[in-house]
C-alpha cells in the first residue's frame, strides 16, 4: 500500500517538474528581448549577429528547440550559459550553498519567532497577549519581502550601522536576510502553533499532567507542544520550498549570491539556459520537499495513504 502511494506521488512530482520546464521554456521564448542583442548590442552588424544566432541554436526553430534541450536535459546536461560560457552546473554548485545558508538561517529565524508567539497566544487566549501575538502574525504575513528587506536596511545598517547593507561577508551579512525571509514563515508557523496548542489543552492526558502536580511550564512544553508538534512539521516541511521563491526577491534585496539572484541575473541577461535551469532546480526542489514531507506523514499516519487509494 505505501509503496504505491509512493509511486502516485513520485509520478505526481515528475509530471509537475515537466509542466514547469515546458511552461518556462516557452514563456522564454515568447518574452520580448533577443540574447543576441544584449550580448552584442544594437549596433551589431547583421553577418555577427546571424552567426552568433547560429552558434548558440538560435536561428533554428522553437519546437527543434526544445527537442534538443529535453534530449540533453535526459541525459543531466543543463547546458552553458549564453552570458559567461560556463556549464550551468558549475554555477549552480557555486551559489547553491549561499541559498541553503540563507535558507536554514530563515528557518531558524521563524521558529525562534514562531513557538514562543504561538505558545503564548493559546495559553493567553483571548487576552491582550493573545491579541498582540496575532497582530505580530498578520503584520508578518502582509508585509511582503521586498518591502521588509529595505526597510531593515534602513533600521538595522543606515540608522544603527550594526548590520552591512548587502553582500556575503560572514554571520553578520545573514542576519537582515534571514529576518526578512523568516518573517513571513514565522507569522504562518505562530498562528499553527496557537491552533494546534488550543486543540492539546484541554485534552485528558493535559489534565493528568496537572493533576500529577507537575508544574505548568512543565506540562506545557514537554506535554502539550510535544503533541502539537506533528502539524507544524507537517507544515514547515511544506514551507521550505517557499522559501526558495521567497530567496529570489530577499537575494535581489541584499545582493546575497545565490540561486535567485542568479535567475534573476539571468533574465536581465537573457540567458535562456541559465533561466531555465535555476528555475528548474527551484521548482525540483519545491517539489521534493513536498513529496517528502507526504511521504512522512503517510509514514506516520496511515489515514492519509489509506485515503489517497480508489
């Protein structure tokens, strides 16, 4: 039974990966804007910019095209990047690590914000506590990164100067980027945790616990949060890949040298491959991380596989 939910889900996975390719393959090419002008400029003669169309496989066909970058991509050959004549892997490899730092420290950020906000909110409910916390949640979910980014510069380097402005130049470079990327989560996870703390609070084994005498602190955190915990991994694990698309604006913001800013990069350059590619790896990643986390759920609650079956 688990190894056909398995099946229905990795063949799930592969079929979005593949609409995202073709659907970004296409759009490129529909977008105004030629490579080849950017590359050479407008005062170009004809003949250079006929050949250098030809070198790079621009002058056949859309759909011969995609053939061909479909064979290579069969076969893990992203292709080299119009712009800097690399192979697309190597720059991967290079501004990948800076996107997993980024996003690591995002997510630590969100749950140092997250569970101390949502505990707080369910066992304050409907007090002024309760109240703040939920506005804290709102204001992080409305505010959107490329507004937040700036204005932490403007706080956190130009006012107070205890933070650089942009670059990747050790923790102290992290901390506006990850604040601006974790805010959003934070606010999503503190409202979970509040809702899944209200439903553990007046459950039997809660009241067990207090009538043992244990302190409530005690039967808070080691009872109730413990057993609030499965939805909000659940959620968390469905939240990582959002913040890889949430990393693309943030690392625009903070000229941070990773996979977004690269993408972006890439379509001020017009360069195709690296434009697919990168989105390509986003889009991969989003989704394995969602496949991953069904399958840990599945694993540890049978129901959802079990539903999932005609």
């Amino acid at each position: 039974m688990f190894i056909r939910f398995l099946i229905s889900r990795f063949l799930t996975a592969l079929a979005v990966v593949f609409g995202v390719v073709c659907l970004v393959f296409f759009l490129l090419h529909l977008v105004p804007g030629d490579p080849v002008e950017v590359m050479l400029g407008e005062s170009a003669r004809p003949a250079d910019r006929a050949a250098l169309q030809q070198a790079l496989g621009l002058n056949q066909p859309v759909h011969v095209q995609f053939v061909r970058y479909m064979a290579n991509l069969s076969q893990f050959d992203l292709g080299t990047s119009f712009y800097s004549k690399r192979p697309i892997r190597d720059l991967l490899l290079e501004r990948l690590p800076a996107t997993v730092e980024l996003g690591v420290a995002a997510l630590l950020v969100a749950l140092l914000m997250a569970v101390p906000l949502g505990i707080l909110a369910a066992v304050k409910k409907g007090t002024a506590w309760d109240v703040a916390a939920t506005g804290i949640a709102l204001f992080g979910v409305s505010i959107p990164n490329f507004w937040m980014g700036p204005m932490l510069i403007l706080v956190g380097a130009l006012w107070l100067g205890w933070f650089p402005v942009s670059g990747r130049e050790g923790v102290a470079s992290l901390v506006l980027p990850a604040l601006t990327l974790g805010t959003a989560l934070a606010a999503i996870l503190s409202r979970m945790i509040r809702s899944a703390m209200l439903e553990i609070m007046n459950e039997d084994f809660m009241r067990t616990a207090r009538g043992k005498g244990l302190a409530e602190r005690t039967v808070i955190l080691r009872h109730g949060l413990r057993n609030a915990l499965l939805p909000v991994i659940t959620l968390v694990g469905l939240q990582l890949g959002a913040l890889l698309s949430g990393a693309v604006i943030t690392e625009t913001v903070f000229s941070w040298p990773g996979i977004g800013s690269l993408v972006v990069e890439a379509i001020h350059r017009r360069d195709y491959p690296v434009v697919q590619a990168t989105v390509l790896c986003i889009s991969t990643s989003y989704v394995a991380l969602n496949v991953l986390t069904d399958l840990a759920y599945a694993w540890i609650d049978p129901r959802v596989r079990l539903g999932s079956q005609p």
